[in-house]
C-alpha cells in the first residue's frame, strides 16, 4: 500500500465501478439514472412553480425536496462519471471537503425537510380548519431555512474536523464520494469521538424525525380512519403511503450504514447502501410524487396541453 506524508494535497477515490463490461454496463446505468433524476426533480420544481393549483404548502415543501435531490445527486454522480471515463481518480483536498459539506448539508437538511412534510399532512388531515393558520406560507419558509440551516451547521462541524485531522496512511478511499467515515480510516490517530459525534449526528437528523414522521402519520392514520368521506379516505391514504414509502426508502440503509459499529461496516457493502440514499432515492422521489398524486398528474397534463397548443 502507497503511504502518503501529511502534506499531500489530494485524495483517490476507488469508485463504484469495476473496470469490465460490467462496470461499464453500471455506469451506463447510472448516467441513465442520473439523467432521469435531473428531469424529473427539474420537472417537478417547474412544474409546481409555474401552476397555479399547486401553489400550496405542501408543493412548495415538496419543491424543496426536488431542489434538495436533484443538487445532492449532482454533487456525487458527475465526478464519478468522470473518474470512470477519464481514469483520474484523484480528488483534491479542498473538493473532497467541499463534496462532504454538501453531502452531510443535504442529507440532514433532507432529514429534517421529510419531517416538515409530514407534519404539514398531520395538520391538514387531522386540523383542517387550522390549517392555513398553522402552516401558512410564511411557516413553509422557516421550515426550509431551519432544514438548510440546521443541515449546514452539522455538516460544517464533522467536515472542519475531518480536513483538521492528520492522514499518515494511504490517501485511497474506498467510496465512490468524499464519505466522512472512510476517510477517516486513513487517519492516524485515534477517532472514536468523531464516531460517537456520527452516532449522534444520525440519532438527530434521521432516527428523531423518523419518529416525528410515524407519530404524526399514526395520527393521521386514526384520524382518517374515522372519517366518513370514502374520497377522503382514498386521497389521505394515498397521501400518507406515498410519503411513508419516500421516507422509509431513504432512512432505512441511511440508519443501517451509519448506527453500525466500525467494527461491523464493510467499504463494498457501505458503496451499494450509498446507492440508495445518494442516487436512487432522488431519482424516485419526483416518480412516486408525481404517480401516486392526482394534482400532480393533472398539473403535468395542462402542461402537455399548453405545450401542444403552442406548436400548433
């Protein structure tokens, strides 16, 4: 193994790919999954802003999230796609912080955004003539901002330590993005309170809103369960199993990599989990949204007609 004195200014990332037919069909696969996320979020952030019947809490929450998953899979997919087709697999010190601010940033920003969501639907189901008291739009916009404040003061503290701590061994990560954690089992000092700092870091931002999230939709759940409305039904199950599914696809490998102990993690098995969370989940958010949402649906259909109309 290549040993590196403190004063290097660069990192190697392994990447995802493995160089055959089979990495170059993964790869092909993932600009493909790539490209669908960036049409589908850009989409749906269009799409919400320039129809008027969804100028509503919930879209402008959900606006969010497509701006959140299209700029998070944006910082990870381009530079991997690069180091396959170019074989640079170097990554400066400066970037590698860069792309790990933006990633924790994200991610917990993401955490606390799918919480805001929920609570919005808690209070339209179960408080409806409160609803445009509780959540007006002033309330959606501190909601966002403390998602993105909250997310970029977290991410600051784990990666100011992580460019602070001295790396004595070889500047190879074995990820295909700048992952705190594997870069710090190159470090040559001993870092268990960054992992605890991880533990709780991932308690705050997943596992609590996680929580958040299943009360306020257990609550909705008993609420809808005793309305008589059968539409009503429909539409809040349709709601709450949309967002649930969103949540669950995101937090669960998120918790399962990052509450683990060091000791029980593996780099090949901490890459496919990554998948999920960095590339997967933002490709499929603007999917199920939009699928499994007749507004939605609708608002895409007036587009297409207004599209059409103007051609002909």
């Amino acid at each position: 193994m290549e040993n590196y004195n403190q004063t290097s200014t660069y990192f190697v990332l392994l990447g995802l790919f493995p160089s055959s037919r089979i990495g170059l069909f993964l790869f092909i696969l993932i600009v493909l999954i790539f490209l669908t996320a960036l049409f589908g979020n850009l989409s749906m952030i269009l799409l919400i802003f320039l129809d008027t019947q969804l100028q509503k809490p919930m879209y402008f929450l959900l606006s969010q999230l497509s701006l959140m998953d299209l700029t998070y899979i944006s910082n990870i997919v381009p530079k991997m796609a690069y180091d396959f087709l170019f074989g640079n697999k170097s990554i400066s010190f400066i970037a590698c912080g860069i792309q790990s601010f933006f990633f924790l940033t994200l991610a917990g920003a993401e955490g606390l955004l799918l919480a805001s969501m929920a609570y919005d639907r808690y209070v339209a189901i179960c408080f409806p003539l409160h609803y445009p008291i509780k959540i007006s739009r002033r309330v959606c916009v501190f909601m966002i901002i403390g998602s993105w404040l909250l997310g970029s003061i977290n991410s600051c503290a784990h990666t100011v330590y992580a460019l602070h701590i001295p790396y004595c061994r070889s500047r190879t990560i074995n990820h295909f993005f700048c992952d705190v954690p594997a870069m710090l089992t190159l470090a040559c000092m001993d870092t268990w309170v960054y992992e605890y700092t991880v533990f709780v870091s991932t308690i705050i931002f997943l596992l609590l809103p996680f929580t958040c999230i299943v009360f306020s939709y257990g609550r909705v759940l008993l609420a809808v369960y005793r309305m008589h409305s059968t539409e009503g039904k429909k539409k809040a199950y349709s709601t709450c199993s949309t967002h649930l599914t969103v949540v669950t696809f995101y937090s669960a490998p998120f918790a399962y990599t990052y509450l683990r102990p060091k000791s029980l993690r593996s780099p090949t098995e901490d890459k496919v989990l990554a998948v999920f969370y960095t590339i997967l989940t933002p490709t499929l958010n603007p999917v199920i949204y939009s699928m499994r949402n007749k507004e939605v649906m609708g608002a895409l259909r007036r587009a297409i007609q207004r599209i059409c109309f103007v051609k002909m």
